[in-house]
C-alpha cells in the first residue's frame, strides 16, 4: 500500500471568513494607547494610516470574517495550499510509524511565502477606499516581495523601505519587487526625517524594521495620496493568515490526524498564527495540543523580552501596544543571517504566551540552518530560514517522542521557500556563519527606553 504523502483541497475547499482569535481569548487584550497622551485610541486614530475596512478588523470581536470575493479570487491562483507528510524526513530519523511529522507549504504562493495572505486583502481594502499609493518596510524581504504583488494585481503603487542590513545581502529581492512594479530602497534612507536622523547619527547604520516601520510610517502619514500597510504584528494581518491553520485542519482529517505539536516561527507572529490560531482555538476548547513559538536567539522577543508597552517603531511615531518586546531601539546583529529580526511580537501572541496557551524557545542560526539542509536533503524543498527555525524544533519533538517512545503528530508551517536567501545558505554551508546570542547588557539598554505607561 502507498503511503500519502501530499493532502490537496479543491479550490472550493479554501476558507470563506477569517478566523478572529480576539474573539476567543480568555481575556481581553490591552488597549491600544496614543504615542503621545497614552490613552487609548480609537478607529479615527488610526484613519491617516489605514483604510477603514482594516481599521474595523483589527478592532473587531467577532469571530469570523467574511473574505471579500475580489481576494478570493486572487487566492484562488495559489490556494489551497498543499499539506505534506514528511515520510523521507522520518525514515532519515529513524522514526517508528507512531512519530509523524506534517507540514504545511506557503511557498507555492507567486511570491514564495504565507506573506500574500494578507497583502492581498490590504491593497484590495485600500483600492476600495480610493487610495493611490502604499508605503511598507520589509526585513528580509518576503512582505515587500508579497505588498508588491498585491500592488500590480490591484493598480496601486507600493514604495518598500527594506531594511538595509537585507537589501545588501538579498539583491534579487529588490529585483522581485521592482519587477512586480514597486520602489525598493534601503532603510534608513535620505528620504524620510526618521532616515535622515538616524543616517547623520550613525552613517553606517544596518537598519533595522523598527527604524524602517518609522519610515513607512512618516511617508504614510504625510501624503493624503497613500495608506500604510505592514506584514505582521497587528490583529488585522494575523486574522488573515488563519487561512492557512483552516485549510491544514481540513487536511488532516483527511490524513486521519490530528496534531499534539503545532508549531510555527515568530518575528512579528503573522506566520506562527496563521497556522496556530485555529488550534488556539481547539486547545481552548478543551483537546490537548501544545503549541510552540521558534524564534532565532539573536532575537530573542519572547523568551527574554519583557511584556510592556512599547512603540512599534524606532522614532516612536507608531500607537503603543502591549507586547514581548526587548525594545524599540534594539537592533538585531548584523551577522544574524535567519530573519525574524522585530524587536516585538504581535499583540495576540504575546498575551498568548503570558496566559501559558503557548510555548517559545530560542535556537541558535547554525542549528537552525543544519535542520534546513537536512530538509532539503530528504524533502526536497530548500526552506528559507525563518522556517528553518521551526523545522529544528520539529526535528527535536519527534526525536525526543522516538527515545520515550511515545505517540506523536506534529505539525509545522514551511512559510516559504529559501530560494533568495542563499547566501545564507553558501555562510552555512562554507563554515563561516557564526552563532550569536545577544549579549545582556545591550538588551538591558533597550529595556531601559521603554515608555513608562501608568497601569
């Protein structure tokens, strides 16, 4: 008999409504506070940044949302995406028939990620309230390469501030996104006050997506022609990653499964919740799942952050939200090759974790690069790193099941392909990619500029 190794869905199989966690979480999240008064703020508040439809959802309560026919249709291009079960990963484990690895794969989207999901339904929100232009960051380049996408599919102009430290070692990022239409430039740039700023203090500066965020802001903020737009982090964004949760559960029911480990990578925690939140959903309901956050030890948000108010930005010019934060000044090293490089996570995420719903753990790049090229050696798919994170995690479950002899399903999200990240790769591989955790001392520092917001 042969054994499944691909569970597909028909087209009219995708999710028709977002799956809203807010309206499911044991208790309320923080309210979202003004920069400068610290009160709490309002949809109007955020009207100069954001079309009014994104505004509605990420304040909404409800717990599913209708997905707009227009983004269905642009789904319908890449989704549903595929399910895999990893039979070449377990047998190069050596793992008994018990231990089951599944994986759901995002890089069958035009852009190579799980970053369409919501670009998509932004530039569709924005066109529909007349708006001409989008201004975005990106890190590592997957969301700029997605918003631009989504621009040429619905007319719009996207400028993408890319942070500096990626625009230099991905070039054909740059090269995806201006083939889509869009204007990539690095961050910081001359072209904002939050860019010139930092640029005179430090000339040399490999940016970050705190300081890129305060670019994106700015332009946003000071053109009535254009509306920001970002790739994680806020409620809206990981609303409509739950897609991707939705379909994988379909897909394992047709695999006569269900999961005890689900895991996802977090460096905002759009990717981490779209496969998560529906599972959230279920652990809540009363099965028993754990549900484990992977984040790189260069940034470590959620395992050694604090949980506090903070900008989501560098030049503070964004509302303060409640979150894991090692602070809005932190800058991720410049050798950290891996991605998830935001110095907070999403909101929802974070109380997550304080309510004990979730698990996170930190690894190490080269670990995380060696469990990679072990997938890509036995699966086939070259992962891009922030996965890879993931995939180590994976790996470690079911060998740790295997030595207690115990049952085990689990389920990760492949967010995307690696194929513009192998310069990474070409670092792992030549035995030059160094290990770094940050030191102490200097998250300390970045702790010490946290707002001081009255409980």
């Amino acid at each position: 008999m042969v054994e499944q190794t691909r569970y597909t869905l028909p087209e009219d199989a995708i999710p028709t409504s977002w799956y809203n966690l807010a309206a499911d979480l044991p208790k309320p999240l923080p309210p979202v506070l003004h920069p400068g008064t610290h009160q709490p703020i309002g949809p109007d508040d955020l009207a100069p940044l954001f079309p009014m439809a994104v505004i509605m959802q990420e304040v909404s309560t409800e717990r599913f949302i209708p997905i707009p026919e227009e983004v269905m249709a642009v789904y319908r291009l890449w989704r549903p995406t595929p399910l895999y079960r990893a039979h070449r990963l377990e047998r190069e484990l050596g793992l008994p028939g018990d231990v089951r690895i599944f994986y759901k794969y995002e890089g069958v989207s035009p852009a190579g990620s799980h970053k369409p999901n919501t670009a998509v339904p932004q530039a569709y929100y924005a066109k529909q309230e007349g708006v001409k232009r989008i201004a975005t960051e990106t890190g590592a380049g997957q969301w700029g390469s997605a918003l631009a996408l989504a621009g040429s599919l619905f007319d719009l102009e996207i400028k993408v501030y890319m942070v500096r430290i990626s625009y230099a070692q991905k070039p054909y990022r740059r090269a995806l996104m201006e083939t889509w239409g869009a204007q990539c430039v690095a961050s910081p740039s001359p072209d904002t006050n939050a860019g010139r700023t930092i640029l005179e203090r430090d000339p040399d500066s490999t940016g970050s997506l705190g300081i890129a965020i305060s670019e994106a802001v700015e332009d946003a903020a000071t053109r009535d022609d254009t509306k920001y737009a970002l790739g994680s982090v806020l409620n809206h964004v990981l609303l409509h990653q739950t897609v991707i949760g939705q379909e994988a559960m379909q897909q394992l029911e047709m695999a006569d499964a269900f999961p005890d480990v689900v895991i996802g990578c977090v460096g905002g925690g759009s990717n981490f919740a779209g496969i998560s939140f529906p599972f959230v959903r279920e652990k809540l309901a009363g099965k028993a799942i754990r549900i484990v956050a992977a984040e790189p030890a260069a940034c470590p948000t959620l395992t050694r952050g604090t949980y506090a108010y903070d900008f989501g930005d560098t030049g503070q010019l964004t509302p303060l939200v409640k979150m894991h934060t090692l602070g809005h000044t932190f800058v991720p090293a410049g050798i950290h090759a891996g991605g998830l490089r935001y110095h907070g996570a999403a909101p929802l995420v974070s109380l997550l974790l304080e309510e004990g719903l979730i698990e996170a753990t930190a690894i190490k790049q080269r670990a995380a690069f060696e469990a990679a090229t072990l997938f890509a050696r036995t699966e086939g798919i070259v992962p891009a790193p922030e996965p890879s994170h993931a995939i180590r995690v994976a790996i470690d479950e079911a060998n740790r099941a295997k030595e207690a002899g115990e049952a085990k399903t689990i389920l990760f999200n492949l967010c995307g392909h690696g194929f513009f990240d192998l310069s990474a790769y070409d670092s792992y591989l030549s035995g030059s990619m160094q290990d770094y955790e940050h030191p102490k001392s200097e998250i300390e520092a970045a702790l010490a500029g946290l707002p001081t917001v009255a409980d």
